[in-house]
C-alpha cells in the first residue's frame, strides 16, 4: 500500500500516471471477456451459457435488423417517461398539498406512509388480478415507482424553505396561492428536482421489472423473458448492458439539465 | 408525518382517521357487493384467510423459506461489500483496478439480471440468493467506499503518529469514523434485497412469500395476495424500523436532534 501511496502523489506531478490508471481500469475487464470467450470454446456444453463475441455481434445485427430491438427499446422508453411524467405530477400535487394544508397532511400522511411500505414488484400479482397482465399494469407500476419520491421531495422542500421567505409572503399579503406559486415554489424548485431524477431512476428500474414480471406486451424486459426461456445468452448480454447504459445515460442527462436549469444558484462548489 | 406535530396529542390520533376511514370504506364497498371476489374481497375474508394459513402451517413454511434466503444472502452481500468499499478507498491499487468495473456493473439493475442469472444458475435457491448478494454488495460496497473516501486525512496522519497497529486504526479509528453512513447504505440495501427476493419468488420458485403470492393469482385467491401483500409490507417495515432504530441508538457519539 505504501508504494502505491508514492504513485498518488506523484499523479500530481507526472502527467502520463492518470491516463496509465485509467488503462489499469480496463484491466479487469478484459480479464472477465477473456475468460468469458476461453469458456465459451472450450465445449458444446457451455457455448450456450457463455455466448461468444461473434455470436453477440451477430445477434446484434440480427435483432436489429428484424426491427425488435427498436420496437422494445421505444415501447419501454415510452412507458418510463409517460409513468414518470403521470406518477410524477400526481406525486408532486399530493406532496403540495401536503406540505401547504395542514389537514391534508394529517390525512393523507399516514397512507402514503402505510402503501409504501409494499415492496413494489410485491404489487404485481394485485396488479395481475386488477388490471391484467398487459400494459395497464406496467403503466400503473411505473406511475407508482415515481409517485413515491416526489411526494416526499415536494413536501421535505416546501417545507424546509426559510421561514423568513415565508413572512416575505405575509407582509405583502399574498394570499396562500400566490406565495406558493411566487415563494414557495421558486424556493424549493431545486430540491423538487433532485426528487425528480430520484424518479426517473426509479422510473426506469420498475419499468424493467415490470417488464420481466407481467408477461404480455412489448419492452426490453419481455424481449427479455422471451430471450431467456429461449436459451439466447447472445441477446440477453446485449439487453442488459443496453439498460444498463440508458439508465446511466438518463441520470447523467437529467444531472446536466438540473445543474442548467438552476445555474442561478449560488453554491459554494 | 411531520414531526413538530408529534408533540400535539390531538394531531397524533388524528393521523388514525384515513386509515380507519379506508378500511371502512373497504369493508363496506364489499358489503355491498359491487365487485366479484376475484376483484375486490373484504379486510375480514383476508384475515380468516391469514388464520387458515397460519394453521396449515403453511404460512411459517414460506415465510422462514423468504426469511432465510434473505437472512444469508443479504449478509453475505453486505459484508462483502463492507470490507469491499473498505479497500478499494484505502488502497490505490485495488481502486485503480477494480473501480471502474465496479461502477459500471453497479448502473445495471438488479432485476435487469435476473434472465442472465436464470440462464448461468438455474432456477434453484443459488440463483435467488445470488440476486440477493449482487443487490446488497454493490449497494453497501458504495457507501462503505464513499465512507471511507471521505475521512479527513488527519485521522490517517495521527495513527501513524502513535504507529498505531494496522487491526487498531481499523478497529479504533475506521470502522467507527464510517459507521453512520454505512448504516445508512446497510438500510438502503435491505429494502433493495426484499425487493428483489420477492421479485425472483415471483417468478421462480417454488416455496417462499412470493411464490405464495404468485399461487394466489394463478388461483384467483385475491385473499391469499392480500395476505402477501399485506405481510411483505410488514416484514419491509419492521426490520426497516430497526435499521433507523440502530441509526440513532448505535452511534452514541453522534448527537441526536
């Protein structure tokens, strides 16, 4: 450990150590795809398992080309956001409400705090019976998955903002509805917003899993479920790393509009 | 919900009105009749049905089967991860090495892996707590990381002013100074593996709440999903409970509001 404590050091004099660590990243990496194509030559019995890089490349072409792949990709794309953008609203009214009345608070509170102790994919066959197996559910799945941290982030934001931005509101006498929307809101936009990529990531897993667990419709986890119960380990490696990547890429993206979006903020960083 | 009003006795029972209103609500909308069974039963249809299967015996047998592959595989995962996150922030080597495939492997979700997990191990109790491991490792292994990553240099430059033994600067200074937010990370972890157990029962198994659960709507039996439900909920609630319980009883040096 110690010698290696001498090469952090150095990193700040030699410019070549950072981009040397970096190649040291992908070492283990290479490692595992190494290894994956030595077990997928060595015999018949798990070629099936371990798919090789040719065969993945060749079931890249071939989903691709039968046009299956963007079907799936839209389908889910599609359902996270229009989950996201139901869920989300009705999170972000009911959060409102809650954090501005103090009756609905008492009201409303103790079920959102009851409901949302169920583990969400536990819904799934409450779901399965009320709504059937298809799209509806996973929608309302989806819309759920969402609604959840933008109630919270709306009513934890609200009510954290300063109470002297409140009495601002009082001595111009506002009116409740106008603070909100003039004080209130503005104030506690920012934090609004960490709750909304908070949804969006959340968004995205619960449309995957409900995906995999209602069984009827198109998406990338029913394209999935279909790969599987065909033995294509080909088609599920591409799959995964591709749901993988568009979760990254979204958070990063709702990261980079957030920082745009509140670039009037003076924080310290 | 909030807690300046939990000093207002009045308010606090208040807080009983929605839900008491809900199940009445409930119990009267199947009184009358308006939707079949397979759609909507009523809260006492739920609990006869919890009676019966606790009296079969049946209800233990999943919920030990649930219980225990939670118990093992969310331990297992959360050391691991623990001593994990511990090494890769005080080591270079092993931050330059494994870091970035720890991160890129961490933005795939859990459920996301569940067809690949089927295909390498099969449907049996090693791909279950396989997913169980993936989801608290990665999860803890954060934390603990970013924990140790973020301890003041000082504490490292006093240790080895007093050439404290390797054991003692983690025992005294380490694991202590990491402590909270690991708790955090460990909790955070918890209800991600439920959630996940509970998903693979769903679709594969062949004892536990889940599969329960998942018998309940192939038979149309809404009571036994309720059931599921209803328990599924608990459990997550309880142990969620002890962890926060922990948060603030377990850190004695921490100053509690």
């Amino acid at each position: 450990m110690a010698t290696y404590n001498k090469i952090g050091v150095n990193k700040m004099k030699v410019p070549g150590i950072k981009s040397f660590n970096v190649l040291l990243g992908w070492v283990v990496p290479l490692a595992i795809l190494l290894v994956w194509e030595l077990m997928s030559r060595t015999d018949s019995n798990h070629a099936y398992a371990f798919a090789s890089l040719e065969q993945i490349y060749a079931a890249l072409l071939e989903i691709t080309a039968t046009g299956e792949l963007q079907q799936s990709l839209q389908a889910s794309v599609l359902r996270a956001l229009t989950g996201l953008a139901i869920g989300g609203s009705i999170g972000f009214a009911v959060g409102a409400l809650m954090a501005t009345s103090r009756i609905a608070d008492t009201l409303v509170g103790p079920l959102y705090n009851i409901i949302r102790q169920v583990p969400l994919m536990g819904l799934v066959p409450l779901f399965s019976l009320w709504t059937g197996n298809g799209d509806t559910s996973k929608l309302l799945m989806v819309c759920i998955s969402s609604f959840y941290p933008l109630v919270l982030a709306t009513y934890e934001s609200i009510n954290q903002v300063e109470s002297k931005y409140r009495e601002v509101g009082d001595v111009y006498k506002l009116g409740k509805l106008r603070s909100f929307f003039t004080i209130l809101l503005p104030a506690a936009l920012p934090n609004i917003f960490t709750g909304l990529s908070f949804a969006l990531a959340f968004a995205w897993l619960s449309t995957i899993g409900a995906e995999i667990l209602f069984n009827a419709g198109a998406g990338l986890g029913n394209m999935m479920m279909n790969a599987q119960s065909t033995s294509r380990m080909d088609i599920l490696i591409i799959l995964t790393l591709l749901i993988g990547a568009l979760g990254f890429s979204m958070n990063f993206l709702i990261g980079r509009l957030g920082a745009y979006l509140f670039r009037w903020r003076n924080l310290r960083t | 919900m909030n807690t300046k009003y939990w000093f207002d006795k009045r308010w606090r029972l208040a807080s009983f009105i929605s839900p008491i209103a809900l199940l009445l609500v409930w119990a009267w909308v199947t009184n009358m009749q308006w939707f079949s069974p397979q759609l909507l039963v009523s809260p006492l249809a739920v609990l006869t049905s919890f009676r019966e299967l606790v009296a079969s015996g049946e209800l233990q047998e999943h919920l030990q089967d649930s219980l225990s592959r939670l118990a093992f595989g969310y331990t297992s995962g959360a050391f691991a991860g623990i001593l994990f996150g511990i090494l890769m922030a005080l080591s270079r080597k092993i931050e330059v090495f494994f870091l970035p495939t720890f991160q890129a492997v961490r933005q795939i979700p859990t459920i996301a892996l569940i067809p690949i997990f089927i295909l390498l191990l099969g449907v049996d109790e090693v791909f279950k707590i396989a997913l169980v491991v993936k989801a608290a490792f990665f999860t803890v292994g954060l934390a603990s990381y970013e924990a140790t990553k973020g301890l003041p240099r000082n504490y490292f430059e006093v240790a080895q002013m007093y050439k404290l033994p390797t054991w003692t600067l983690y025992r005294k200074v380490i694991f202590p100074a990491i402590l909270p937010p690991v708790l955090t990370g460990l909790r955070i972890a918890f209800s991600r593996s439920w959630t996940v157990l509970v998903a693979t029962e769903l679709l594969a198994a062949d004892s536990g709440i889940g599969q329960m659960m998942q018998m309940g709507r192939e038979m149309f039996r809404l009571d036994i999903v309720m059931v599921g439900v209803v328990l599924t909920g608990l459990i997550g609630f309880s142990i969620d409970r002890v962890f926060k319980w922990g948060e603030v009883n377990l850190i004695p040096w921490r100053t509690v509001r």
